[in-house]
C-alpha cells in the first residue's frame, strides 16, 4: 500500500485567509500521526530484532536524556516547552511501554497528588499507577516485578529512615533518573523525584554516581571532604548504630575513592556502596539566556575572514 510522504512545511503568507490557516493546521496534524505511526512500524521491527537478540530492558536513561537536551535545545516559538516536553515524554513512555509493559510505583508518604502529577507527566497515563505508604515498599514493589519503576520524593519523611540502604545489595533496583529532567521554574512536575529500576548497566547514564555510606559518627568535615570532590550529601538518616548517607558525587569516583576523601575526618568505621547514577540535570533557563547571547552577537561578512 503505497503512503503519501508529509510534505515540507510551508509559510503561509501575511494575507492568509483563516480557512488557508486552518487548511495547513490539519495538514501538520495528519503529518503528526502518520509520523507517529511510522514511529511504531520501526519500534514494531525494534521489537523483533531485541527478540532475536535475547530482549532486555526497554528503558534507557541516557538516551532518553540525550533526547529531552535536544528538545529543549531547539525549542523555539509560542509553544509552551512543558507541552513539548510532556508530549515527548508521552511518545517515549508509551512506545516503551509498547515494548515491553510495566507499571510505575510510587511513593505517596509526602502525599499522592505531586507524585501523581510527576508518574503522569513523565510515563504518561498508559502504565498502570501504584500509591504506597514508603520508599522502601516502591523498592520491593519494583524489586519483584520484571521490568517495573519506582518513583521516590528525594525529600522524603524523616520516617522513612535510611530507605536508599534497601537499593545496597548487588541484584536490588538501582536509581537510573533523576526527574525533572529539565529543570525551570513553575514546572508542572517539579517535585523532585528518583527513579529506581533493575540494574541497567548497559543503558545507565553516568554523569552523577549515587552512593550509599556509612559512617560511625558525624563530623563537620565530612561535607567539605566531599564537595571538595564534587560530590554532596542528598540523603541522611541513622541506620543501626550509626548513620547512612546517600551521596552524589560527579562521574563515576567509585566506593572506594569516597573512602579515600571521608579518612581523615574521623568519622569512625567507613563502607561505602554504588546505589545508582542518573544524567546531569539540565538547566533550561541558563541554557537559554546563553543561547540567546550567542545568537545575539553580529555576524561576522565573509569579507572580513
């Protein structure tokens, strides 16, 4: 069956009638969808050939990272970019979805509603929507699933202890996301929220490595130790007969370089786990008052090279 190509978009002109207009606005939409199907014809074929390979994890964090950065890159015009984003971020979750099918758990012990908002805007409204009482219930939850996620408030109550040392042991979920990926102000989903998911090594995006350490004592050294590294404390609770620190420390240092920065400060016995990593958060506005700045300077004439 033979599928008319979308033609190239044109301008409508100044004098344009509003019938024209809305001629070319139901021109881009039939565009929009047979894009989209298009879209799932290959994920279709993206699905045969995963099978032959084995399968694996429909999720990839790093390019799903990849890209959000160039949407909002180039994101230009009346368009609000919470309505690009999101619409994205539907297409994506749902096609992964298509893919191989999971649901998203949530912790809902600071209330339902700003998660709500969170798994919806960033997954869409096709995965099924699971509320619990605590971080450490998203983890078991998602922990027995196949290929489910977990999202967990980076805020969380003070009862919910030290609920990263349940992602400690080597074959436990991991963080792979940190969201609002993009970050501004008034986002629509700007709780801050981590992502947690069956160890995806090979998809995994690296630029901050998450750790889990515990230390004896607290001493006032210890946060100056690690941002003279890079690295600062996210998370702080007591866990047995001393206190455990979730950490986040710029690229992938190791446990043991994190060791090496707390010595000296007298904290007592050390040990220190890999809990997960996630991408760089990018920050739309300084990116885009530095792109307007560029494309402000004058153009150099070829003559004057």
């Amino acid at each position: 069956m033979s599928r008319s190509k979308p033609r190239p978009p044109t301008e409508p002109s100044s004098g344009a009638s509003l019938a024209t207009l809305r001629v070319e606005i139901d021109r881009i939409d039939e565009q929009m969808h047979a894009l989209l199907m298009e879209r799932g014809r290959i994920i279709d074929r993206l699905i045969a050939v995963k099978g032959r390979q084995g399968g694996g994890s429909a999720f990839r964090p790093e390019r799903e990272a990849s890209m959000m950065r160039a949407i909002a890159e180039r994101h230009r015009g009346l368009l609000p970019l919470d309505a690009a984003e999101g619409i994205w971020r539907i297409i994506i979750s749902t096609f992964t979805y298509a893919q191989a099918a999971y649901s998203v758990h949530v912790d809902a012990s600071g209330g339902d509603a700003s998660m709500r908002d969170s798994a919806r805007f960033h997954f869409g409204f096709t995965p099924p929507y699971f509320a619990y009482p605590g971080p450490l219930e998203v983890i078991s939850a998602v922990g027995r699933s196949s290929g489910d996620l977990g999202l967990v408030r980076l805020e969380g109550r003070a009862a919910a202890g030290a609920w990263w040392m349940g992602l400690a042991p080597p074959h436990a979920p991991k963080i792979i996301a940190r969201l609002p990926f993009v970050e501004r102000p008034d986002h629509p989903a700007g709780t801050p929220v981590y992502v947690v998911a069956k160890p995806l090594a090979e998809a995994a995006a690296r630029d901050e490595t998450l750790y889990a350490v515990s230390i004896e004592r607290w001493r006032e050294g210890v946060e100056r130790a690690l941002a003279d590294h890079g690295a600062e404390i996210v998370g702080n609770a007591s866990h047995g007969l001393g206190l455990s620190l979730l950490v986040a420390a710029r690229g992938s240092p190791g446990p043991q370089a994190l060791l090496s920065w707390l010595a000296g400060v007298g904290a007592g016995e050390l040990k220190a786990v890999e809990v997960g990593s996630h991408a760089a958060r990018y920050d739309f506005l300084a990116t885009q008052h530095e792109r307007d700045e560029r494309e402000a300077l004058p153009v150099e004439p070829e003559s004057a090279r």
